[in-house]
C-alpha cells in the first residue's frame, strides 16, 4: 500500500521533451514531444527500503526452511511428495534440474492453490468455479463435487467481453460448426485451406490497414515460429528485457544474435543500434544482415505501453526493422480497437511485421501477423507454422469473423463502439479507485492490465485465497515470473464488468489490512519471530502451507 513518502514518476511527454526517469528501474529518458499527439503517462513506484528488507528476508527463511525439510525427505524422516532420482540411476546425468525443484517443492507447492482453478462456465464477467480441496497441502486436490457461483472474473484477457455462448458470435460459430465441423485435419498447404480461412485473412489486414495478413492457429507459435523465419544467422534481434516468453523462443531459435535492451528505455535501445551500425558482427565487423527490434504493444505483467513513436523514429533513422506484437493492444486500444498504432495515431506501413493474438479481445484462439504482401507470401512459403501445423478450426475462425466485423461497425450497430468506450471507462474508473485507496499500482493509465504491488512472498497466496472467499478471481504472481521483490496481484478489465462489479475494490482494502500494510508491522524483529515459528510449526505437521 502507497504512502506520503514514496516516490512516484509519471510521464507526460507533451509537457517537456524530458521525462522523469523510472523510479523503479533507476533510468533516464529523454523523450520527443512532437512524436505524440496526446498526454502519455505511466507511473512505477519504488519498492519501499523497509519492504524489500523484509521480502529478501521472507525468501530467505522459505529457503533455509527448505532445505531443512529436503534434509529431513532424504533421511525419510518427512514424506516426499516430489519426483526424485532413481537410486539405481544415481550415476545418470541428472534428469530434473535441483533449484527448479526446489523452488518447486518449497516455494511455489505452498500456494499451488491460487493456480489451475478448474471453470465451469463461460469465462466472462462472472464464472463458476469447480471447488476442490487437498489433504496433503497443495501436493494433490480433490474435486468436492460442489460448484463455487458467480465469481467475479478479474483475471481472463476477456477485454471486450466477446468471451460469450449467447449473442450474434456464438449463432454464427454454431452454423459454422454444422457446415464445416469443429477439425480440418490438415495444414493449409494440404487439404486444410478453407474459405472462411481465406475471408478471415482479408478481414485482419483490412482491419490492420496492411496489405495481406495470415491467420495462425496458436498464438505462442504466431512468434515462436515465425520470427526464425523471418532472421537467422548474421542477423541482430534488439529484444525489450520484458518480451513475451514466446518472443524469446522465437528469437533464440532463429540462430540470430540476440541483445537485450532495458523496458521501454529508448536511450538504451538506441545505444544498441549505433553499437551495431559502427562496429558490425563480432570477429568480422562485417555489417549485420539485418536489425529486427522486437517490441509489444501493452506488456502483460506490468501494464505499460509501447513508446511507439519514438521506436519508430529510431527504426527509420537506422533503417532497422520493426516486430510489434500486439497480443494485448489489439482491439484493447485505440479509439477503433485497433491497437497501439491506432492508439497513437500512426501509420501501420511504419510497422514492418504486426503480429497479434485473437485469444484476448476476440474471445477466440490463434495469431496473426500482417504486413506488406511480399512478406505473407513469404511466410506461407518458409514459416513452419504454415507448413506443419492444422488449419484454424472454422468455429474459432467464425468466431474471429463475427467479433471482428462487430469491433468495425459492419454488423449495422454500435456494439463494438460501446465496448470499447465501455472498456475505456472501465479502466479509467478501476485504476483511479485503487490510486485512492492507497495501492501501488503499475503501468499506463489507459492500460486495461493493472498491477497491483503485493511483494512479501506471505502475500501471494494470502491475497488469492481472501480474493477468492470473497468470490473475486483475481491472479496472483511472484518469483520467477517477476523481479524478487515485485510479486504482484494483476486484474485485467473488461467491457463486461459492471460498475458494481468494479466497486469490490474495498474487498480488497479489507484484506490488505487484514494481512497488515508494511507500515504497520512493529518491528523486523516481531516480524522475524512470527515468521520462523510459523515455519517450525509448519515443520512439526509435516505440511507446506502457508497461511
């Protein structure tokens, strides 16, 4: 919970051409004002001295209590859940990897239960959720049979509500469905090219504004695929520090050379490309083949945007080229939902590669990318994921058609047009009620994911399970998949959520003061004392729980 003292940084890039820094990430930018057309501001707070003491310390007593147990599991003294090594192979290259499952076993096994909810329902506004239980403390669950009502979904990419079984989307994906069937069983270089496929491909670059695109039916692989297609040997990646993991893979698995430039930084990204322009491939300093920069539109752990203008500028001004994956932006902002472009107002012909999911605002599945015609045509002949994988199942594609064309206005209505104000508003109204109550939250303010600073590892699955008694499906994150001291709760809005939905944030004011702000701790030593009794308490009961 924010107070008085912190600091916090915020950026209007009309005001001044310089910006304050990241509090967070401790950098400066320097940012051209004439490159945006409206106020772009972001806020990250720096993570409270006293706060990240006791954070460091909460992991380090999980880690020496864990290894106490480990001692305990070998001499058989406490039961082992966990998948060991053979005795008979202990001569074998090790088949698990030791720190992964320790963290595992003791970390991440005690809150194992604010993940893999089973849904029973349609994951909109609301969902219903199966209830389970463990009796051996995360290590396996039990489905009771009883059905959790109505929990408030804040955590599904449903931005825009199409996540539905009733409604014009659902009508035409079950005539689709009665015509074609669900599977195609074959790739489209086969068998698997169908006209729905075909108008559904017309459709993404006419709402891109591009002249081809291509439809893939997943959106992990739309990058990790195509982007090893698109680089390979010779070749330089520039790579935001908190790109998707799928951008990852794709990069690594092109065989490019892959440098890593700070989030959202433009300073640092345009060091790496003179960097790359004067001194050229390592040994030979010959000049790079090619210099893809690797960006995306909201960044899904964080909720901040793309500087897109200024990448942009950059990439003209080092003739560098552009990947934009707008698996979050698209159809979550701009005033058409058609993304980050649309939301600053650019050109798309300045973006060379636009790759987006319809797993989010579409309420679908697969990816697309969409570019110049040479580039399609290119990517149908030389992407694996065109050549190998099966065809987009024609229910998903219709269901893509139909939400696509409401998003445009093609349907004869203004439905798309109130979702997106309805989503606008939406988060607009959810960020400034948590910033009055007193939270830290993360990211740009038109960003539909918010972050929300929990950072103790005690926190992670106490704010899940309260959420959850409260029924508010909320996701909860922490170590690895943030910094150490940056475990984080995200709500994710949608244009289905009502106002009265939206308003259960004192729920939540309730259960951080339940759990206790960092303010209101008495002493680090207090604090310490409670922390390793409970441990040795856990110890004696055999159990991995925290509360």
């Amino acid at each position: 919970v924010s107070n008085s003292s912190s600091k916090k940084s915020s950026f209007n890039c009309l005001s001044s051409g310089l910006c304050p820094a990241y509090t967070r990430l401790n950098q400066s930018v320097t940012h051209n004002s004439s490159l945006y057309k409206k106020p772009f501001v972001e806020s990250f707070e720096e993570t409270p001295l006293l706060v990240a003491v006791l954070t460091y310390m909460g992991y380090g007593i999980l880690t020496i209590f864990g290894y106490l147990r480990d001692f305990l599991r070998q001499w058989n003294i406490e039961k082992c859940h966990v998948a060991r090594e053979r005795e008979e192979q202990k001569d074998f290259v090790p088949l698990y990897q030791d720190f992964e499952n320790f963290y595992t076993r003791n970390l991440y096994m005690r809150i194992r239960d604010n993940w893999n909810r089973p849904i029973c329902s349609v994951p909109g506004a609301k969902m219903d959720l199966v209830q389970r239980v463990s009796y051996n403390y995360n290590w396996t669950f039990e489905h009771t049979g009883k059905v959790v009502k109505d929990v408030i979904n804040m955590g599904s990419y449903n931005y825009l509500g199409f996540a539905e079984n009733t409604g014009a989307c659902a009508d035409a994906a079950i005539e689709v469905t009665q015509q074609y069937g669900v599977g195609v069983g074959s790739t489209r270089c086969e068998m698997g090219n169908l006209g729905i496929h075909e108008e559904l491909e017309q459709l993404v670059a006419r709402f891109l504004g591009v002249e081809s695109s291509m439809a893939f039916g997943m959106g992990f692989a739309t990058n990790s695929m195509n982007i090893p297609a698109l680089t390979g040997k010779g070749c330089l990646i520039l790579s935001d520090e908190l790109n998707h993991a799928s951008l990852v893979l794709g990069a690594r698995l092109s065989g490019s050379t892959i440098r890593v430039f700070k989030h959202n930084n433009m300073q640092s990204l345009e060091k790496l490309l003179r960097d790359a322009i004067v001194h050229g491939q390592p040994r030979t300093h010959r000049p790079w083949k090619k210099i893809l920069i690797v960006v995306e539109g909201i960044y899904s752990m964080e909720g901040s945007i793309v500087r897109l203008p200024e990448i942009i500028a950059l990439k003209k001004r080092y003739k560098a080229y552009l990947y934009l994956d707008e698996a979050h932006s698209i159809g979550a902002l701009g005033p058409n939902g058609r993304g980050v472009v649309d939301y600053f107002g650019l050109d798309p012909k300045d973006v060379d590669i636009m790759m987006g999911t319809f797993t989010k605002s579409f309420g679908a599945a697969g990816g697309y990318i969409g570019g110049r015609k040479e580039l399609i045509d290119y990517l149908r002949r030389h992407s694996h994921s065109a050549l190998y994988a099966t065809s987009m199942s024609p229910p998903v594609a219709q269901q893509i058609i139909t939400s696509m064309k409401i998003i445009m206005g093609e349907d004869g209505a203004t439905l798309g047009a109130d979702r997106l104000r309805q989503l606008s508003e939406n988060t607009t109204y959810f960020r400034r009620k948590l910033h009055d109550m007193g939270f830290i939250i993360y990211g740009n303010d038109d960003s539909p994911v918010v972050p929300m600073m929990l950072y103790m590892p005690a926190k992670i699955g106490a704010f899940g399970r309260e959420m959850m008694k409260r029924n508010i499906g909320t996701v909860v994150v922490g170590f690895p998949a943030t910094p150490i001291i940056e475990s984080r709760a995200r709500f994710c809005i949608s244009a289905a959520h009502t106002s009265e939905m939206l308003d259960t944030p004192p729920s939540m004011s309730f259960v951080m003061n339940e759990l206790g702000r960092p303010s209101c701790l008495l002493s680090i030593t207090a604090w310490l004392r409670q922390r390793i009794l409970f441990e040795l308490l856990c110890l004696s009961r055999d159990t991995s729980f925290i509360l």
